[in-house]
C-alpha cells in the first residue's frame, strides 16, 4: 500500500512573527494532518532549500521578492502565499483601500466608508493650503508606504498647520475619525507642539477603513 503523501510547507517570517505564530501545538497538529512546517533558513537562497508544496511567507525587499520569483520558476506547482504580486497593491495605502470603495453591499444596516484623503509627495505640496481644501483639522497623517516595517505603522495626530513642520512625504493626511473604542491616548497639546504621535487601539469599532 502506497504511503500517504505528505506536504512540505516552509515559513518565511520575521523572529517575532514566528514566535507568535509558529507554536509546538500547530507544528504537532500540522504534522499529524500530513503537512511538515519547515523553517526557511534567511542565509540561504529559498531555491537552495526546497521543493515545498507551498511557502508562506511575510518578508519585503527587493531581494527576497527576487528569490520568490526564481522559487517559482523552479517550482511552478508551487503555491506562494502571497505571491509579490498579490501583495503590492497593500503595500500603498491608497490603492489598498480602492477595494473598500468597490465593495457593494446589500445589507443596508451595514456601511463602509474611506475617510476623505489626500497624498502628500513634498514639502511645497505640504505647505500648500490650496491642497487641504478637502480636509479640516485635525487629521492624522501616516506613511504612504505599509510594508510591515516598524516605521510604516508611526502616525501622528495634528492639530493645525504648525504641526505640519515635523511631517516627513511621502504620506497620506486622513481626516480623523474617532470611530475607536477608546480615544487615542496620550494625544494631546503641550506647549507650542501641535502634532502627537499615535498608536491605534486594538479594538475598533465598524465602519471607517483606513
């Protein structure tokens, strides 16, 4: 009787992610399923270490999408998840919300909304009062690139124009919305500062994506 096949799944991911994700129960449980959970080793090439029926993955750079993409010709039955592709469009937080405005839903009781927006590129379109038209302070301002970094998640809560000196493009400058659970804290004026950074609670409430 032939033996059941089993599947190698190999894992690419930051050291706190793996520890967070990548427990003894879920390896155990994986491997009694039939899925072996191996670890890719960062120091060498991901060519080098298959074949994997699949690979997971949450690592950026220029170099790693590179080594995915030559993983994938080799390995064309392969599945990436996510493929770079797949994920670039999360990577800009102005393309990843285009999909919250495509959304149709039937459910009238149930809304989703995009808080009004804009892109900041430079310093003379920051400045640029004629560019604000749209929105009304305050706002929060976040960077245009989300890539997972630790820098990609700062944001800062600004009260007036002055707070606009400690900004740095690109970013995107959002209405604020106070939809949270609890109110950012920690934010507020002190002195002549007018712009605070802010860390998101974990809980929302539904309605704005941003």
């Amino acid at each position: 009787m032939a033996e059941d096949k089993r599947f190698r799944v190999g894992y690419a991911l930051l050291p706190k992610k793996q520890n967070s994700f990548i427990r003894d129960s879920l390896v155990n449980l994986a491997r009694s399923r039939g899925i072996d959970l191996v670890r890719v080793d960062p120091n060498r090439t991901l060519t080098d270490q298959g074949p994997f029926d699949c690979v997971l993955h949450k690592l950026y750079g220029d170099d790693w999408k590179r080594q995915l993409t030559e993983f994938a010709a080799k390995y064309p039955n392969a599945a990436i998840l996510d493929s770079p592709e797949s994920i670039e469009r999360l990577h800009n937080r102005i393309s990843m919300l285009q999909a919250v405005s495509e959304l149709r839903v039937d459910d009238q009781s149930e809304t989703f909304g995009i808080p009004k927006q804009i892109v900041i590129y430079d310093k003379e379109t920051l400045f640029d009062r004629g560019s604000w038209e749209a929105l009304k302070f305050p706002v929060i301002a976040k960077p245009l690139v989300a890539d997972g970094s630790a820098k990609s998640h700062k944001m800062a809560l600004v009260f007036n124009h002055d707070g606009l000196n400690e900004l740095r493009p690109p970013i995107v400058v959002q209405e604020f919305v106070n939809h949270w659970r609890r109110d950012l804290q920690g934010v507020r004026r002190r002195g002549a500062r007018a712009v605070r950074e802010a860390e998101v609670p974990a809980g929302r409430r539904r309605g704005r994506v941003g």
